[in-house]
C-alpha cells in the first residue's frame, strides 16, 4: 500500500514516497527560491540540486541568512563503512565537494570506524582498514587538502570524546531506542555512537570560541542521527546544525538503495570494467517486454535503474539526460545499447577515480587529523 515503506540508517524497506518521507522526518522540500538563493552565491546549480536529488533540507535558508550577513558556514559528512565503498556512497561527498569549491568552506569528514563493530559486529580491525581506504576514495574526488579535515573515531578521540560526553549527557536511553528500533540487549557502544556523530556538528564552534553554521550534506536515511543531535546541541548553546538530503541511487534490481552487503546488486568503487558490464546488464528497465513492443509503445525512464544512473551521476548535462530519457519513452534506443553506453561511462568514472586514489595515495596524510 502506498506508504509502507521504512527507512532507518541501519535498514531501508520497500518503495519509497520521498515527498511522505519528508512529512515524516519533518523536513521541508528546497524549492524553487531556495534554488534561486544558492545560485546567486554558485553562479550555477550542481545538476543534483537541479534534479532534485538532493531534495529536501532543515534550516538551509537559515544557514543561507546567516551566509549572506558574513557568517560564513563549515560542512561536515562522512561515512561508517561496513564494506567497500559503492558509487552509491559518492553522492554526499560529490556535492560536499562542490559546496567547498563554491563557498570556499571548510569541510569536515568523519569516518566512524567504530559503529559497525558496535552495530553489525565487523572486526575494528577491518572497519580501521575500510575506514582508509574510504578516506582515499573521498580524497581522490577533489577535495581541498588545505580546508578538509578527514578523521576516524578511535583516532581522534581526545577531541571528540569530551564533546560526546556533553552530548551523551543529555541523550536518553528512550531517544535512542526509539529513533534506531534498538532492544534491551543493544550493547551499550551503539547506544553511545549517535554522541560521536554528533560532534563535528559543532566541533568547529568549539575550535573556534564562536558559533560557526554547520551544514551537513547526507543521504536522508541518517536523518535520524541529526533530529537527535539538533536537540541537544542547541542547548549545549550552539547552532543547531543545517542538513540537505539527498534521495537514494537505486540498487541494479529496480531496489530503492543501492546497499553495500548485497554485491550482486551493487556497483562498487573497486569494481573491473567486467563486473560493471555484467552489472549494468542485469539492471532493470522500463522498457517493454521485446524489442517490437518498446519500440511500438516505448518505455518509463522514471522506472529505469539504467536512466536512473545517468540522472544520478553520469549524464551532468541536462540536454543530453533529456535526450536520453525521450530515447527511452519514444522507443528509438533499446535497453541493450543504453546498458552499453552507461557501462562505458561507469567504467570512464571508474578508471579516473581509481588514477586519482593512486595519486592522492602519498599526500592521504595532508587530509588527516589525529590526537
């Protein structure tokens, strides 16, 4: 039925209703004026501001106010891998990237290497290995060395914790079992890891002796982390946090997230131009059941994982996403030559991330802080 769907940062469920989704979590859809407001400041809107992908935020025309009278923000993002990364996991860290390179922010990334061993019981060891390993995909996408910071949890304690420690104080037992469907037998490091993830959120206030905007570019699922931390925070005297959130890159299956545990369904950082292919042809379309027919009665682009990519990160020019998508709905390119096509743009991507890991490999060092 329509609405039945659910959507946690540990697991997400059914079809998703992104505009019920937002009435649920509270969040307001960025609309055409604040569209206008970025772009007075960007010269132009990055083309997943334009199609919505990133869709809805919370107090972005605050955070904006605040930017126009010479308050200037910092942005804060990251990742607690559980596995290798997807290119599903690059959309946040794509726009962060684009929000520092115009705004000349600061940008903040923390890599929680210790949540999946409380949440899912990976080994530390290996989340410590995923962690860097994540921290040079992130650099490899064009960050400024000179105004990211990129920090792991167990790595930057001392600055974190005493900051979690006033957080935590003020975070319940209830608050946390409710928001992330915890049990009595929830161990207690997971209970306290939402105090970590909420630091960075105004950590830079603290460096600083002042408060300083924050804005947090995520996937919507980690919404609930920032509801929490929103709270708090700004009864610890500090801004609360600004996020915008982005909608979910499908999984190969038509499913709504790409998920890194299903390797089957998902395109990976780390992926050979083989796997991409054999990927990329088992996606589902929104084509017609035979070549005759789709070419007769056409397809559904908006139902088309295939299309989906393209609009997603793999076709920035809008001209050439529409001609593609009215090549899907009139039936003049068939589903075999659009996965050809978007399999050698996957693997273009690919090959060019993967020169720019290699090259960031010996300067990971300058993006790192520690205690």
């Amino acid at each position: 039925m329509a609405g039945d769907f659910s959507v946690t940062p540990y697991k997400v469920e059914g079809k998703i209703d992104y505009d019920v989704l937002a009435k649920r979590f509270g969040l307001k859809i960025i609309d055409d004026e604040l569209e206008r407001r970025i772009k007075k400041h960007t010269g132009e809107l990055h083309f997943m501001l334009r199609r919505h992908i990133y869709y809805a935020h919370r107090e972005l025309d605050w955070l904006l106010d605040e930017y126009e009278k010479g308050n200037k923000f910092y942005l804060y993002t990251g990742i607690a891998p559980s596995g290798p990364m997807t290119i599903g996991h690059l959309v946040p860290f794509i726009l962060t990237q684009w929000l520092q390179e115009k705004f000349g922010a600061e940008a903040y990334i923390q890599i929680p290497d210790e949540e999946k061993f409380f949440s899912r019981g990976v080994p530390l060891e290996e989340t410590h290995r995923l962690s860097y390993d994540a921290a040079l995909n992130i650099a490899a996408l064009g960050f400024n060395p000179k105004k990211t910071k990129i920090f792991l949890d167990t790595e930057y304690a001392k600055t974190m914790y005493r900051q979690a420690a006033r957080v935590a104080k003020r975070v319940t037992f209830s608050m946390v079992k409710d928001a992330f469907g915890m049990t009595n037998e929830a161990n207690i490091g997971w209970i306290f890891y939402t105090s970590m993830q909420a630091v960075p959120a105004f950590l830079k206030s603290v460096e600083e002796g002042h408060n300083v905007p924050c804005l947090i570019p995520l996937a919507v699922d980690q919404d609930v982390h920032f509801r929490i931390a929103r709270d708090v925070i700004g009864k610890l005297g500090y801004y609360k946090p600004a996020s915008i959130e982005a909608k979910f890159l499908p999984g190969v299956s038509g499913d709504s997230k790409m998920s890194a545990s299903n390797e089957s369904d998902t395109i990976y950082l780390h992926d050979n131009e083989e796997a991409v292919r054999k990927k990329v042809n088992k996606m589902f379309t929104g084509q017609q059941a035979t070549a005759e027919l789709q070419r007769k009665h056409g397809g559904d682009p908006d139902k088309c994982v295939v299309c989906q990519n393209y609009r997603y990160m793999f076709e920035p020019d809008d001209k050439k996403l529409d001609a593609i998508f009215e090549a899907e709905r009139n039936g003049t390119m068939l589903a075999g030559e659009h996965k050809a096509d978007l399999a050698k743009r996957i693997n273009a991507f690919l090959e060019k991330h993967r020169r720019e890991r290699e090259r960031m490999r010996d300067r990971l060092d300058e993006f790192m802080v520690r205690d």
